[in-house]
C-alpha cells in the first residue's frame, strides 16, 4: 500500500478511537501503534501530526500524543449582507467594475467525488507525475548552501538562465523573471500591459484562467476567431484596429483549450500586426513540455525571434509536473521587463527560494529527461486511445483538430449550445467529469463543445470507461428529448 495511502486509513481509524479518550488523556505511544497496525513509524508520525494540524491531539515533545480540548463553540455568524453593496459599488462612472469569476478554473480543480471518472482534470495524472524525482531534488535542495535564505527578487541566476537556454538563444538570464507558476505569470503580465478598462485581444476560444485574470484586473476581453491553423492574422488586424488594444495573448502551441498550433506562415504575421499597432503578444507556451512522441519537430518559441521586444514570454515546469511545483518564469525585453518587476515583487516579494532550489536540482538530474520522454509517449498512446473511444461509441461528437501535444480534446456537440449544461450534468449522473465550453469563451459561443483530459485519468481503461458513461449520457438526453 502506498504510504500515503497508509496515512489516511490510520488517521481515520485513530479519529473513529478518540472518543475512548477524555480530553487531556494520553493515547498509545507510536511503538503500540505500530505494532497493532502494521504500519511504518513513519506513517504513525505523520498520522500524528495530521491529527495535531487538524486541532485533534496535542504532542508534547517526549511525553507523547494527548487528547486536545474541547474546542469553544463558534460564535454565531454576523450579519455581512453589508459587503454585497461594498463589492458591487464602482466608485464613479469612470471606474470599471471588476468581476472575478474563477468557475471555469474551479471545473478543472475540484477533485470530483469517488467513483467519477476525472476527464475534465487540468493536470497530469500522478501516476505520470514525477514524484520520486520531485521529493529527491526537494530533499537536495533543502540542503544546499543558503537554501534558506532570501533569494534575489529576479530569482535565482542559474534558473534563470536555465529558462532563457528554453525560450531561445537571444534571451539571457537578466531577461527572465521566475514567477509562482503560468497563472502568476499571466495574471502579472495582464496588469503590467494594459490598465483597467482596457480591451485585451484574446484567442476564442482561449484558456479559462487567462480569462479570469483579465477580468479581475479589469480588463474587456476581445474574442478573435481561430480556425485549425490558429488566430486568423486577418481578423486580428482588424481587431488592433476596431478596440485600439495594445496587448494580444495567444497560446501558439498545443492551445487550450483546441489543441491546434499556430501555422508557420501565421507566426511572423501575428508579430508584425501587433508591432503596427505599438501592442504587445503575451505568448503563454505553457505545453511545450507536454508534447506527444509522434508530433515532429517543434517551432521554436515567438520570443525566439523577437528583437523589438514585442512578445512577453510565459512558461511553467507546473503543467509537466506537479500541480503543486508552482514555479515559471516571464522573459521580456525593454522598458517592459522593469514593469514586470515592480508588480511581480508588490504582489508576491519572490518566489521561496528552496522551490527555485528544487526546480534546479529536477531539470539538471538524469531523471529529468526519461520523465519527459515518459510523458511524451504516455500523451500520445492516451490521446490515440481516447480518439479511438470516441469515434466507436461517439461519431456525432465532431473532433475539428487532432492535437499533438497538450492532454485534451475539444469536442463539438451536434445539438444547440444549450445542450451543453445539460450534457455536462448528464454525464456527472452517468459518471464521468467533463470540461463545458462556455468558460472558455468571452462572448457567445458559435456552438455546444466540452473538453475531454486524456491527461488526468489512470490510463487507457479509465478512458475507455469514462467515454462509455458519457455515451450513456448522451443516450439519456436523447431519450428524454424524443
């Protein structure tokens, strides 16, 4: 049994025990727990001290586990109807009002309840994350010289110029700035672009949590249509023209949530528009790292080739890793990156120095590029069995593009966009979790889509499984409808 796994059965055996015990009463010593579980000591210490966070036990250093207090009774809630008129007021006709709608971020973070097969997660699987390798370099790192200590606000030197060696040959370490992940990164460039008010031209469909940062620093996002090569160069003229927008974010790899990858011969037409029009192109190359192993060569990052200084770069060793590995990193160049800077150390100070530490010891160990390799093949062998899945039980859902990279599919549903919520909660009765949508959009939807993560599941059977539930669902929809 894995011994996290361990932890939880002890922990939940030892609350069900609790009761036996009259507050302040001492509970067996680890050697008694050990024995009669037939755990670590290991997993009794950290049982423990899950009991203890929880305000269940109080430890005292060579004395033992005891029984805490009863806790106080919690004051009855005020009245706080006062902050609904606070939150809504805007100050003045010239303000404009922020909302904060995290709902589509929320889909793909909420755990859904046991039993559900989990296509809607926004992340890999753990048995795809690399977590052997992950505790080994935490552990190097908390033992290095001065791990403790305050890091440059910039980050760390070496990882920076790690990161600019990623992004491309031009850049050096004094263009990068190491944030707390892509969502940071992204919310931090949205504010140093563009003032509130602003429009900012984005893809449509485009990435929920770029979205919801746009909006909660009180930017207009301004959808511009795509097609299986990418943004249309065409309509994003016209876009600078008509809005006056000085900032366009794209993710021209693997995009979220379609899957398609910029054209070639769009790439320097998306630069060149946003040069005309004095804007920026806040590029978020979030899956570079999550590419399939049959995908060919890739096209080096906007920023690669960018000497004026008109791409913001974004990229995280998060999406490749951990939820939890919560490190990437801005490149800039110009003025800009002196922005950046300023908001960055306002909003957070810098990022803790023994995860820049671990993020180092990963990516320069052996290990670093076998789990790449891992991923690539898994991605790939995961997308294939879901395609499969889904053109034997699903042929009406329309596929536009086959990615070759990213852990998703955009699946277009045959019906009106209204049916959307209503498959979206049809399947969670059947039992499978998937993505609607409408977050994914900032205006109108053309049609009915959902999102399907090969990423976040087990392995090939969970896939097959969770696309024969949602063939349920829509079953069930369709019975009801006729």
């Amino acid at each position: 049994m894995q011994e996290r796994s361990s932890v939880a059965e002890l922990v939940s055996s030892l609350k069900s025990e609790l009761y036996r015990y009259s507050p302040g009463g001492k509970l067996p010593s680890s050697r008694s727990l050990v024995e009669r579980f037939r755990v670590s000591p290991v997993t009794v210490s950290r049982a423990v001290a899950q009991l203890a966070a929880e305000g269940l036990v109080v430890t005292r250093p060579g004395a033992g586990a005891f029984r805490a207090e009863a806790r106080a009774a919690l004051p009855a809630p005020g009245d706080t109807s006062w902050q609904e008129v606070s939150l809504s007021g805007d100050g003045g006709p010239q303000v404009v009002p922020r909302t904060v709608d995290a709902s589509g971020l929320l889909v793909t973070l909420s755990a859904p309840p046991p039993g559900i097969v989990e296509l809607n997660g926004g992340y890999l699987h753990p048995g795809l994350q690399p977590e052997r390798a992950l505790a080994a370099a935490l552990a190097r790192a908390g033992r290095r010289p001065g791990a403790w200590d305050r890091p440059p606000t910039d980050g760390l030197g070496e990882l920076r110029a790690w990161f600019a060696r990623q992004i491309g040959p031009a850049l050096t370490g004094d263009d990068i700035l190491i944030t707390a992940g892509g969502q940071n990164a992204l919310a931090t460039a949205l504010r140093a672009l563009a003032p509130p008010g602003a429009p900012v031209l984005v893809e449509s469909p485009t990435y929920t949590g770029m979205l919801a940062a746009a909006r909660a620093t009180g930017l207009r996002p301004v959808p511009v249509p795509m097609d299986t090569e990418g943004v249309r160069p065409d309509l994003l003229e016209a876009a600078f023209r008509a809005t006056g927008s000085r900032v366009f974010v794209c993710q021209p790899l693997f995009q979220n949530p379609t899957g398609t990858s910029l054209a070639p011969a769009r790439r320097e037409q998306v630069v060149r528009a946003a040069r005309a029009a004095g804007a920026f192109v806040v590029e978020d190359d979030f899956a570079r790292q999550l590419v399939h192993h049959d995908a060919g060569p890739l096209p080096d990052p906007l920023a690669a080739h960018d000497p004026d200084g008109v791409v913001v770069h974004v990229r995280s060793l998060t999406k490749v890793t951990s939820p939890s590995f919560r490190i990437g990193a801005l490149a800039a160049r110009g003025p800009v990156l002196e922005r950046l800077r300023a908001i960055q150390v306002v909003d957070s100070l810098f990022v803790p120095r023994p995860l820049q530490e671990a993020a180092l010891e990963l990516v320069g160990s052996p290990s670093w590029e076998r789990h790449l390799h891992t991923v690539s093949a898994e991605l790939g062998g995961r997308r294939t069995a879901m395609l499969a899945a889904l053109r034997a039980r699903l042929p009406e859902l329309a596929l536009p593009h086959v990615p070759s990279g990213g852990g998703s599919l955009w699946l277009r549903l045959p019906g009106p966009a209204a049916d959307e919520a209503a498959l979206v909660s049809a399947a969670l009765r059947a039992g499978v979790a998937v993505a609607p949508g409408r977050p994914y959009h900032c205006a109108e939807p053309p049609a009915g889509h959902i999102r399907l993560s090969f990423a976040a599941v087990p392995g090939p059977a969970e896939i097959a499984e969770g696309v024969r539930r949602l063939r349920m669902a829509v079953d069930e929809l369709r019975n009801r409808g006729g």
